[in-house]
C-alpha cells in the first residue's frame, strides 16, 4: 500500500512538472524536480 501511495506521489510529480514546463516556470520546475528526486530517494531500497 505504501508503495502504491509513492507511485502516486511520483506521478503527481511528474504532472506538475510537465504543467511548470508549459508554464515556463522556473521556480515550479526546479521545486517539483527536487520533490521527484526526493520521492525516487523513498522508492531506493535501504541497504542494511
């Protein structure tokens, strides 16, 4: 279920970077990038 959610968080992501493109949004794109790298950080599998 968690996993689902963070999927869902990343393609929330990637819609609000495609519509910051459109836009031309410099701010809207560099923040969404940073919320997607973040994102992809919580989906990488811990290493013990």
């Amino acid at each position: 279920m968690h996993l689902i959610a963070w999927l869902l968080f990343l393609v929330c992501g990637i819609i609000y970077l495609i519509a910051s493109i459109r836009d031309r949004d410099p701010l809207m794109i560099s923040g969404t990038i940073c919320f997607i790298v973040a994102v992809v950080i919580f989906l990488l599998p811990i290493k013990k």
